[in-house]
C-alpha cells in the first residue's frame, strides 16, 4: 500500500520560514513520478502550490514564486518545500501527491 506522509508544519509569525517533508513508501516508485504539493486553505478549493518532476524540472504557483522552494531526494523518497517570507494567505493544509496518491496533511499557520 503506497504511503505519502507530510511532516513540518507548524505556527509561524509572518516573515519566518518552514520546511515541510514528504516521505513515500509502499513500494510507489518514487524516483519516476512527478510530485506536487497542493494547498487547501478554509473554505477554498485545493490548488497547486509547486510541483517537480522526476529529472528535477520545478513549477511554482504565481503567489509562492520566490519564497518556496521544492526538492527532492530520490535515494530517500523525500520531497521538501521550503517555505520562506511566509504570509498570513499562505495558511492552509498542505499535501503532497503525484496525484494518485495523496497524503493526509500538514497544518501550516502564519499568523499576522
């Protein structure tokens, strides 16, 4: 049974920065798949947040430009988003996913 696990969330004033961790297991081949992290804030639909493919190409949404950063470490089955100049809109569940299997989650809160 394949497994994504999101870690790293947390409370954080707005400027700080955290870094959330995906960790793959269950036999998914990770290092083929393209992964993604996606969003969902109160009372909003999901939307894509970054995305990496296998060979390391990275798409941001408009709004994280420049502040997140996603990565990867195939050897380990871990997808990181590093996530500086964080913003009070930036509050949302995080997931990750290659869009057949989804994680739970990860609660992340900028407070103003």
């Amino acid at each position: 049974q394949v497994q994504l696990a999101e870690s790293g969330g947390g409370l954080v004033q707005a400027g700080g920065s955290l870094r959330l961790s995906c960790s793959a297991s269950g036999g998914l081949m990770f290092h083929i798949n393209t992964m993604h992290w996606v969003r969902q804030a109160p009372g909003k639909q999901r939307e894509p947040v970054a995305t990496i493919t296998s060979g390391g190409a990275t798409s941001y949404r408009d709004s994280v430009k420049g502040r997140f950063t996603i990565s990867r470490d195939n050897a380990k089955n871990l997808v990181y988003l590093q996530m500086n100049s964080l913003k009070p809109e930036d509050t949302a569940v995080y997931y990750c996913t290659n869009m057949q299997f989804t994680g739970q989650g990860t609660q992340v809160t900028v407070s103003s």
